[in-house]
C-alpha cells in the first residue's frame, strides 16, 4: 500500500495538534500537550486551511491514487471534523462573557455588546488575519526605560496615532513563569484595540527569575506605575485613572500590584509614589506562591481585602499549564473579601496563552474587558489618596511570612 509521505506528514501535523487540544487538561500540568495543540485550538481555522490546501494538492499531484492516499484523506476528514469542535468551542466565548458581566456587574453593567454586524465584520477578520491587530492607527513608542535594570526595566508605550488620548492608561505585564518573556507577544490585540479608542496602554518588561526573585518582579510593576503618574502625561497618557493588567505570570503581578496600593515596603526608593489603581485585569493568571528566599508572602490570596479594586479575570477550562481549578478558588476568596464587582469569565476550550492570537475567542475577551471597564471606572480624573484602599497607611496590614510561603 503505497502512501504519499508528505500528503501524510502534512496532515498528521495537524492531527496531532488536534488531538492534543482535544485532550483538554489532565491531572498534571503537560507542556508538551501545551505546545503541541496551542496554535489548532486557538486558531482552528487556520488548521482547516491547511488541511484544505494539502489535500487539494495532494489530488492534483495524483497522491491519493491508492488505498494509502485515501486512508490519508480519511484522516484529514476526521482532523478537519476535530477542528470544527474547536471553533465551535471558541465560539462559546461570546456568551461566556456575556454571562461573566451580567454575574459579576449586574445593574452596573451599562455597555452592551458590540452590534451583530460588528460582531460579524471582526469575525471575519480575524479568520483571515489572526496576527493583524491594526498598527496603522496606533503609534507605538518603544523601549522607554522606567528603572535601572537595563533590558529588563524597559516598556513600550501604544496610543492613537491621530487625535488626543484622552482615556485611561493600561498597564500590561507579560507571561513567562516568572523566568522568561516579553513585552511585545500576548495580548496585542488588547493593547491596539484601546489605544486605538483613546486609551494609553503601556506593556513592560520586568526583573526575572533566577537572577532577581520575589518581590523585585512587583517592585518592577509597581515602578511601571509611578513612571506612568510622573512621566506619561508627556505621551498625552492620563495618569489618574490607571488598570493594571496581565498575562499569566503578569496576572499574578498585576493582582498583587492593585491590591497593594502605596505599600512603602513593596516601593523601596520611591515609597511616596502613588501605585493605586482603579481596576485590574488578569489573563489565565497564577495565583499561588512564588518560590523565593524572601520573608514577604507571594501569593496574590495573601493579600486580599475589602478594599480591592475591581477585578476582570478570564481563564480557560482546557488549560494545560494553570488549570482552571486554580483561577476558580482564587475568585472565590476574592468575592469572599472584597467588596468591589468581581467578573469571572470561563472559556468554553480556553487554553493558556490565549491572548497571542487575535482569535474569535480573545475577540470576546476584549469585548468584555471594555464592557467591565465602562462600569467600573470613574468618569474623570481621581484625586490621589495618601492611604491605601484599606482604609490605613500603605504599610499597615501587609501580610509578612517568616521563612517561607504564606
């Protein structure tokens, strides 16, 4: 039984990450499965294309004139059908969040969703161009330097390239497990599409492990924040009203950030800053401790109040790397303490990373973030608070641990 090898290979490409998305998370984080299934189940049409492509070829080359090359093509016609319940999954996200803002903002929530032809134009879109975010609008600053780190304390500063941003500014930390990362890979999307309605987005490298260790990563965000209050305003950025945001390992940051306001013990060397933030917004985020030899908890639980800003998190079932049962008891607590709207969106087949694409599913994301921060936000400048939004001096009630994690 002759088989054409490289009908064949082409499709098991695709097979294989097909059923590795399909897999979905098993006991134990697996990122092999992670890197296998990543690009199908976030993209599923850009498998289908290929699949498309390569069997067209394949009958125009005379590679399935055997048994052989129609057992390929069966395989193909399975993968494809593995690919259309990652779409249809994908396509869940809408109502997902829709759901999420309704729970978490009830009558606060003032924003409808984007209209049905709007919906269907970014669709498209983004089933032709995945990657495309929409530059063309959007001026980008690169590099700024915010510390004294080097490479490591740079960001890149997004706004409309035509016109005054007048909007809030977003602070954006990248993914990597605390070791590794950049600025300009998750969430683009995210950052284009603000800057783009007038908002100043700011993404940021910050000190990693093992050269630098717990809590430098959050003094690293915390000092993104004061150089957006004391130098943004020279890049037409609004510094009174400031969300912090992240992905991952940044989630993890983003939340200690804005539960921690003008903490003097988490801003050595610049303890009069004002760090406070109106909301905060956490991708896929890690939410456990950080190993460290420092005395200060890492976990974002340890930090917990009723005083905490806003929260939007959004985390997929099928993660592979943070399973969704973290992120599940980790906003649990949070509405357990704080007294602020919670917003909670899971995704029907999510996976880790899911913001590196602009996809139908990080699409619906986006669509929420601005429906949680039209309710959320005040509607003009915020004068700044000597104390923290605990109601005491910045330092006062900061969990500490002796020894180890809390």
């Amino acid at each position: 039984m002759l088989v054409p090898l490289g009908y064949l290979a082409g499709v098991a490409v695709v097979a294989i990450g097909t059923a590795a998305a399909l897999a979905g998370p098993r006991a134990r984080p697996s990122y092999v499965r992670y890197l296998l299934g990543f690009m199908v189940n976030e993209v599923p049409a850009v498998g289908l294309l290929w699949l498309g492509a390569a069997t067209v070829l394949a009958f125009r080359s005379g590679d399935v004139d055997s048994a052989g090359g129609w057992a390929v093509v069966a395989l193909a016609v399975v993968t494809a059908g593995g690919l259309v319940i990652l779409a249809r999954r994908a396509l869940l996200a809408d109502d997902a969040v829709t759901r999420a803002l309704d729970e978490g903002l009830g009558a606060e929530r003032v924003t409808p969703r984007p209209s049905w032809l709007r919906r269907r134009l970014r669709l498209a879109g983004v089933l032709l161009a995945p990657v495309v975010v929409g530059r063309l609008r959007v001026k980008r600053v690169a590099d700024l330097s915010y510390g004294d780190a080097g490479p490591r304390n740079l960001l890149d500063l997004y706004r409309r390239r035509a016109g005054a941003s007048d909007g809030p500014t977003l602070v954006y930390l990248h993914g990597g497990s605390f070791r590794r990362g950049r600025k300009s890979r998750e969430a683009r999307a995210l950052l284009y599409r603000l800057a783009r309605e007038g908002w100043t987005c700011v993404s940021a490298t910050y000190r990693l492990s093992p050269a630098a260790h717990f809590p430098d990563h959050v003094v690293d965000a915390k000092k993104v924040i004061a150089w957006v209050r004391a130098h943004g305003p020279a890049y037409g950025a609004n510094p009174a009203v400031v969300v912090m945001a992240g992905s991952s390992a940044g989630a993890h940051l983003a939340a200690i950030a804005a539960l921690t306001p003008n903490d003097a013990e988490l801003q050595p060397g610049f303890e009069a800053a004002d760090t406070s933030v109106a909301a905060a917004v956490c991708l896929y985020g890690y939410f456990g401790g950080v190993a460290g030899p420092g005395t200060v908890a890492s976990s974002p639980v340890a930090y917990l109040s009723p005083g905490a800003p806003p929260f939007f998190l959004a985390h997929g079932d099928a993660d592979t790397l943070v399973q969704v049962g973290h992120a599940r008891s980790f906003v649990r607590r949070l509405r357990g303490t704080s007294s602020s709207p919670v917003v909670y969106a899971e995704l029907p087949g999510g996976q880790h990373g899911f913001d590196l694409f602009r996809s139908v599913r990080f699409e619906a994301v986006v669509d929420g973030i601005e429906a949680f921060m039209a309710a959320v936000l005040p509607p003009g400048p915020q004068p700044r608070s000597g104390t923290d939004r605990r109601g005491g001096s910045a330092a006062e009630g900061r969990p500490r641990v002796a020894g180890g994690e809390r």
